[in-house]
C-alpha cells in the first residue's frame, strides 16, 4: 500500500495494482484515444484495437470487474471506425459504445453473467461522429449531434 498526495490537501491509498498477460506489441495497439467507463457495480469498461496478423483491426472492448481483477472478458465489437465513448447504464448491467462513424451499440449481460455479453439493438448517425453518449433516468437511449435532430 503506497501512499498518494490528493489534489485537496490529504492522502490517498493505492487499493491493488492489476497486472494481467502482456499481449505481443505486434497485435496490440491501443485506441485512440482510449474510452474507458466505471459501472456502479465495479465493472471498468475500456476499449482497445487488436491487429491480426494480415494487419486487419479488430475493435474490442474489455470488461475487468474489480472484484476479480485477474478475469478480463473481452468482446469483439464490430465498429468498424475507433470506439469514441462507453457509457453503462444506471443499474450496471447495459453499456452504450459508440464509434467515428456514428454507430451507437447496446451491449446486455446475457444471463445476467459479467463475463457474457451481447449487443441486441444499435443505431447509426450515418457518417458522424460520436462525441458522447448518456441514458436517461429512465433507461432511453439518447444520442445528439449538435448539427442535427435528435436520433
């Protein structure tokens, strides 16, 4: 445990370090920039890009839960453009991400199971980028551009 200043004066505590399998620096290249989002249930939702070996991309993004920081679950997103923002849901359990060209997912726990995700609805704001997301108390979807109609 190390002890950290805080910006307002007092200290803070390192909690645990996680430090996982290192991938082959030829396959991983992290996003540009990197969304990175924390649930109300300890899961931390971060993207990366991993090249295969004929140099296509493969847009993924990672749920660490906290609690069990050495289980990284890891999904193939399917954007085809660098992921923008991740936003969870108010209940933790549904994640937004969102791309450079306007696609928007909704991923769900399948099963209700931290380590199983699939996307079941999405949306695309066709050739524009996604520059954030939110829910709404209520758990609607919404997505704006500031040069266009609601979506």
């Amino acid at each position: 445990v190390c002890d950290f200043p805080d910006p307002l004066g007092g200290m803070m505590d390192l909690a645990y370090v996680c430090e996982w399998e290192k991938w082959p620096k030829s396959t991983h290249c992290p996003s540009v920039p990197l969304a990175c989002a924390w649930s109300c249930r300890n899961l931390i939702a971060f993207t990366t890009d991993l090249r295969s070996d004929d140099q296509d991309l493969t847009r993924v993004i990672h749920i660490l839960d906290t609690e069990h920081p050495w289980d990284l679950h890891s999904v193939a997103s399917e954007h085809s453009e660098a992921i923008t923002c991740l936003e969870w849901d108010q209940s933790g359990s549904r994640l937004l991400s969102a791309d450079a060209d306007g696609q928007i997912k909704c991923w769900s726990m399948a099963d209700h199971l931290a380590n199983s995700w699939e996307s079941s609805v999405g949306s695309l704001v066709e050739g524009d980028p996604i520059v954030a997301l939110s829910w709404l108390h209520n758990g609607v979807k919404l997505a704006l551009h500031v040069e266009k109609s609601f979506v």
